[in-house]
C-alpha cells in the first residue's frame, strides 16, 4: 500500500511507516497541486500538515484511498465533506501542541511583563535602555482564562506556579473541574471587569468570533493585558488595535489572526506594545515529533484493519457491527443534542440508559455517539467524533453514567439521555425506533409522552393547557414565514405545564420566539437544533 506524505512530518514518523510490511512510502514535499493529483492516484493514505490541501479533485482520482491524515490539528485544508462521500476517514491529532501551544502562550505573557523583546531590539541597535524598560511582575496578578480545555487547563497550571490569580471562562466547566484545577469560574463579564492579563483558550465558533470586542475591553481595567494563542478573530482585531492605542491596553501578544498570512500593510505591525509571531503554536521539535509519529501510527491501524483514532468523520465502530447499529447512531446523536439544549443550567451528569433488545448490542458506539450530539455546536472546529467526545467531556467536567436496564418497556427498544445539573435538577428524553423501517422518534421528555421525529429543528414549548395554543403557534410562526412540519402535544397534569413540541421546515427570529414567549399563557419557547 503506498503511503503518501505530502508535507514534511518527523523523522520519526516517516521512518514507523517504512519499517511496515506492505507500506511504500512517497515523500513529496513541496509538489504543486497537480502533482499531489497525480501522486494521490494509488495512494491508500495521504499524510499532510497545513500545506497541502485535500481537494475534491485529489479525491476523485485517489480511488484506493482510504485515510488521510492531519499531523496537527487544523483540517481547514481537507475537504471533509468530499472525503466524508469519497469513503475516506479523515484524522488529525488534536493533543500532540497542547504543551507546546501552553508554553508560547506564557512566553507571550512573559513578554508581555517584561519589555523583552524592546530590549533585545534595542541593544542589537547598540542601545542600553536599562532605566527605560521597566516591567512588572506575574505573581499577584489576575489571568482570566477564557476556555479551561487542554490547553487553558495547562496554562492555568504554570500561571499557578508563578503564584497568580486564576478565574476561568467556560460555559461547559463543572464546579468540580474548576476545584481540581485550583481556579475560580466565573461569568465572562466578571473575567473581563476583574482581568490583570486575559488570554483565550477557546475554539472559534459563531458564539466565540469577535467575542472580545469593544464592548468587552470598555469592561476591562486601564493597563489589562490581553493574548490570544488560539483562533484568530476572537479577539476582533480592529477593538484591539484601538485598545492598544488609548492605553486600555498595556501590551498584547498575538500568534493567531483573522487573515493568515498576516498582510504586509496590516496596522498590527505599526503597534509598538504588541508583540507578534507567526502562528508558532506547535512549532517546536517535540510537538512535531509527536504529531508526525502520531499520525503515522494513527494511519498504520486503520490501513491494517484496527482501532481508529481521532477521526473526524467516522465513527470509532467495528466493521462487523455496522450494519446492525447504523439505525441507532443517528438516533442516538440526536437525543444528546436535544438533552444539551434542553438543560438550564450547569450540567454535571449524563445518564444514558437502554431498554430492551439494544442491550444485546455493543453500547459504545452508541454512548459516544450520545456524547458527539451534546458536544454538537460547541466544539468548534476542532473536530467532535465518536472517539474524541468522550474525552471532550471528560474534560468539562462532565461525568457519563451508562445502564442497561432488563426492566419491561413498552417499547421493542428504548434510549434514555438523563442530565443531573448542578443544584440537582434533571431533565430527561428518551428515544426509540418504530417499524420495519426503524423509524427514528422522541417518544418522552421530562417524563411527558409525546410523538416526535427529532428533525434538525424543533420548537419546544411549554405552556398552559387551554384552547387557542396552537393557533397562536401557528399564527406567530406563519407571521415570520416559518413552517410546522408537524406539531406534538400532550396534556397537562397535577398543574404541570403541558408540552408542546413542533416539527419545523426552518429556524424561527429570535422576535418570532420573543412574541410567543410574551403570551402569558406560553412560558417557555426553545428551539433545539438537532442537525
């Protein structure tokens, strides 16, 4: 099987693959895109960094094809939607900068504290700026971490060890996790008002871009420093650069940016208190060391047939079981989205529970796919699958609990998502398929029956049992365009609210939601996207 390592990996990595029977390795950094086509024509796997992209047209010609592996994190230069049709499993290595990200971030912080990088400038222009070049010191301060996951947990870790400050940003951390790593969870808008230094550790998603703008910078102290060593456009660019200017803040350190390369003429480079490097992340031998072996034996297991890992269109399943879990998965990621947006609060347990013959099925893939639709949406673009969700939550904080349960049901086969958040309250869904053609349903939420095909948007409302409900849904929701696919109810009892839920063609505005929500009889109106 020919391997083919379009971009340059470690030494280590090309020479694991060339000591496997059967493996042909091509190395062949620097080839343009129509060589990588001709190349890729009997290529089983195709290994790259961030130079080479995986374009469609690569695709259509690699008929042999059947991985391609990211040694690093980003797959923005993979088409993963082509590879996804084409059959072909897409892989990267998420944990193998973590350490080396964490330390440039705190070199950054250093930098930040310490006019190091003038001075240096200085003395090699023959300058001695000893009395010009006062700097401060780490201990004492407060960092605010936005995003405690692999990498903000390890700078929170070292900022610990210069004996600063740590609060924490994430809406996905438990209270436990937050204790375990000896920092403090707060809001964000208490992080920005109580900020010595700030650094974002957090994917870019819809939620997250722009979201340390002028508006959060107005909130933050006079003198605050601010990194970002994660996603470029978090931290919208052009706030910043005002920021600089008047003084609000201090310094800066920047690897990441909105365009990459930076532009000549970018006015960052104008800005004598920031400092910048050319997204060096993971640029250090270990880091790449690791990434490169990684993938290479990442690539190794599934060209042999074994266990795949990190893959960010595959589920981790074995070939054998395919077919009889195949109707279940989708199910099964669906409900925990659903139970996600379903919960209030902060959540601390995941229960999932299953009912009649799926018991006898292996309940792992069906567990992670579980866990990949509760990460759905907030993960960013790092990649969520069957095999990195649970580590993902892991992470969080989050505990997940899994039952098979031989008590009767009055279903063939029944899923139960269950979340305990903090405080004790729960929320609950449960799911099953019906049919010959294993049709996919919600069939309980919150201990409420209800019929329901989980599409990719839903409208859950909760209200009071009175005649005119649905006529008010229907009028509201035709005002903005918007239509019900079907429509769900069930009855209230003992004073309970009754429940609502609509089968939507697309996504209501947010006025459309504001409206039903001011009716006094509709308490509650949520919408759950379940694509």
């Amino acid at each position: 099987m020919k391997i083919l390592v379009a971009d340059r990996i470690s030494a280590s990595g090309v020479e694991y693959l060339s000591n496997q029977d059967g493996f042909e390795v091509t190395e062949a950094y620097g080839s343009t895109p129509e060589q990588i086509q001709e190349l890729a024509v009997d290529a089983a796997a195709i290994i790259v960094r961030s130079e080479t992209k995986v374009t469609p047209e690569v695709l259509a010609v690699a008929k042999e094809l059947k991985v391609v592996g990211r040694a690093g994190v980003g797959v923005d230069n993979i088409d993963i939607e082509a590879a996804t049709e084409a059959g072909v499993i897409v892989m990267n290595t998420p944990g193998g900068n973590t350490i080396a990200t964490a330390e440039l971030t705190f070199t950054h912080m250093l930098c930040g504290t310490r006019p190091v990088v003038r001075g240096a400038v200085g003395m090699s222009e023959g300058k001695w700026e000893r009395k010009e070049l006062k700097g401060s010191e780490l201990r004492g301060k407060t960092l605010v971490v936005l995003g405690l996951g692999r990498i903000g947990a390890e700078v929170a870790k070292r900022a610990k060890a210069f004996e600063m400050d740590v609060l924490a940003y994430d809406p996905y951390l438990t209270e436990a996790r937050a204790k375990e790593l000896e920092v403090e969870k707060v809001e964000l808008d208490e992080g920005f008002t109580r900020a010595d230094y700030l650094t974002v550790h957090m994917p870019k998603t819809e939620e997250t871009n722009g979201m340390v703008d002028e508006a959060a910078f107005a909130k933050m102290k006079d003198g605050v420093r601010v990194f970002n060593c994660a996603r470029g456009g978090i931290i919208k660019e052009s706030a910043l650069a005002d920021a600089l200017r008047s003084g609000k803040v201090a310094v800066a350190g920047l690897d990441v940016y909105e365009t990459e390369p930076l532009p000549e003429d970018h006015e960052f480079r104008s800005i004598e208190n920031l400092n910048l490097t050319p997204h060096l992340g993971a640029s250090t031998m270990e880091a790449q060391d690791s990434v490169g072996l990684e993938i290479a034996e990442a690539v190794t297991d599934v060209l042999r047939g074994g266990r795949i890992r990190n893959a960010i269109n595959m589920p981790s399943v074995d070939p054998k079981d395919v077919a009889a879990l195949a109707p279940y998965l989708n199910l099964c990621q669906r409900l925990g989205s659903f139970a996600r947006q379903a919960a209030h609060g902060e959540v601390e347990s995941i229960s999932i529970v299953y009912w009649g013959s799926i018991v006898d099925l292996d309940a792992v893939p069906l567990t992670r796919a579980v866990q990949k639709g509760w990460l759905h949406g907030i993960a960013g673009d790092e990649g969520v699958n069957d095999v990195n969700a649970p580590y993902k939550l892991k992470a969080l904080g989050i505990d997940v609990e899994v039952t098979k349960s031989s008590s009767d049901t009055d279903y063939n086969q029944l899923i139960e998502v269950k979340v305990t958040e903090a405080g004790g309250r729960q929320s609950s869904v449960r799911g099953t398929l019906l049919g010959k053609a294993n049709d996919p349903r919600i069939v309980e939420v919150d201990g409420t029956a209800i019929e329901v095909h989980p599409t990719d948007v839903l409208l859950v409302v909760r209200n009071t049992d009175k005649p005119g409900i649905v006529g008010k849904l229907g009028t509201i929701l035709g005002q903005h365009e918007v239509n019900i696919a079907n429509m769900s109810l069930s009855r209230a009892e003992g004073g309970e609210l009754a429940l609502t839920i609509c089968e939507l063609d697309g996504e209501p505005a947010a006025e459309a939601l504001s409206s039903l929500e001011a009716d006094p009889d509709i308490h509650e109106a949520r919408i759950a996207r379940l694509a």
